[in-house]
C-alpha cells in the first residue's frame, strides 16, 4: 500500500518497533487466538490522545520511545471508515503473516498516514 511518511519518521518508528517487536507479536497472536479478530493493526502516532483502537498499550514516554502504540482491528478500521468496504478484499490479500510481520498503520501528522508492515527480527 502507498504511505506518505517522511523516510526520517519511518526510520524513528523502525527503531523504536525493534525495540518492542515481541511485545507486538505476543499482543497481535493474542488477538487472533481469542478471535478477536484475524487482523490485528498497530497504530503508531506522536498524539497526546487517539481515538483509534485501544487506548495506548505502549506509551511512547513512559517506554523510552519516540512513538506511541495502540492495538486495533480491520473490524474497526472499516467501522470509522478508514478502509472503506470496496477495500476490504484489498487489505486482505496485502495482509502479512502475524508470525512474520507487524501490520502497522502510521501516523505522522493531519495528511501523512498509511500502512506498513514490520518484519520481526526474531
């Protein structure tokens, strides 16, 4: 999927994932084994407070990061309409494995957001 993310900020996020990425895959398998859902979304933002998923479950001072995460589904990014349901199938087949990658939705400001996928390094 296209991302309009400044390489500098996707450089900030990557190191920051890296230092969290068990965290992450223990937190998106979760969801997928009590069916929350199969598609688990990290949000990863520099916003005070984000209506978007669940509240902040890795807060970006408080765990030496530049960025803060929350954890949502495609359930609820089709709900608020961030992918629209002409998009769904789309999504799907762009989906990486949960084993491999963090599915991560950015967002660096009002018009910079998209999604990316973190491969896990372990």
């Amino acid at each position: 999927m296209d991302i309009n993310i400044p390489e500098q900020l996707l450089e900030s996020l990557e190191r920051d994932l890296k230092l969290v990425e068990d965290q992450l895959k223990i937190m998106a398998l979760t969801v997928i084994e009590n069916e929350v859902s199969p598609y688990p979304i990290f949000i990863a933002h520099r916003e005070s407070f984000l209506n978007l998923g669940k509240s902040v479950i890795l807060a970006g001072e408080e765990s030496g990061l530049d960025w803060n995460i929350n954890l949502s589904i495609l359930g609820e990014f089709v709900h608020k309409k961030i992918i629209s349901e002409s998009r769904i199938q789309h999504f799907i087949n762009s989906y990486k494995e949960v084993n491999r990658h963090a599915c991560v939705f950015v967002l660096s400001g009002k018009s910079d957001a998209g999604f990316v996928y973190y491969p896990y390094t372990v």
